[in-house]
C-alpha cells in the first residue's frame, strides 16, 4: 500500500499534548503521522502497521472528508473504543499473527485515542 511516514508531525505532537501520551500515530489521509516514535520503531511493530495501514484504506474508501465525518459521527455514537472503524482496524492489527499470543497482545495494546481521529496510543513503547 502507497503511504507516507510523517515523523514529529506536528499534528501527533497536538494529539499527544491533549492526550498527555508518551506515543501517537494519526492516520490523515496517506500519510501516518508520528509523534514520541519514530519511523524504525514504528515499522518495526507489524500489529500498529496494520492498525494504521487499515485506517489509510478506510480514508481510501470512504474519501477523506466524508471519511472524518463518519468517523466523528461513530465515535459520537457508540464511543472511540467501539468506534467499528477501530474496531476493523484492530482486527486488522491482530490478523496476521493469530496464531502468536504475544504478538496479539501486543497488537491488542494500541489504543484508539479519545479524539475524534483516527489516532492511536500504545502502551509501553
Ligand atoms: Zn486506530
């Protein structure tokens, strides 16, 4: 997939400040912007890759602004945990490696953010 890696975006430095986390990824549009990670550590993670990669298909599918929308609009209704857009991209971050534990609980420990974007905590990175 076509994407770009954003390291200190300022965008994810908001994020974060507001957040008070140690760590954010933010999908806007192609790009996935970083703060308190950078690029390698990142890449190196294939659950948070994924998570994020799923986020950049759904910018995709459902275009950008209307995909914001809908976004806003789940997490107004059922909360940013059962947001199904981080739902799917949970999934998504825990797919590939089904068959390790470790690699699931790691994937399971990317955290949608209280935001109304598509951005990602992760604990103990
Ligand atoms: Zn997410």
């Amino acid at each position: 997939m076509d994407y770009k890696i954003v390291e200190n975006s300022l965008f994810a430095r908001i994020a974060r400040m507001v957040l008070k986390s140690r760590n954010v990824a933010m999908v806007l549009g192609n790009n996935i912007h970083l703060s308190g990670v950078d690029r390698v550590t990142f890449l190196q993670d294939d659950g948070w890759l994924a998570h994020e990669l799923c986020h950049i298909r759904q910018f995709r599918e459902h275009g950008y602004f209307r995909f914001l929308w809908l976004y806003l609009k789940e997490s107004m209704r059922v909360g940013y945990y059962n947001n199904k857009y981080e739902v799917e991209a949970r999934e998504a971050g825990m797919k590939h490696k089904k068959h390790m534990l470790a690699a699931k609980k790691a994937a399971g420990s990317v955290k949608s953010a209280d935001l109304p974007l598509p951005a990602d905590v992760k604990k103990g990175v």
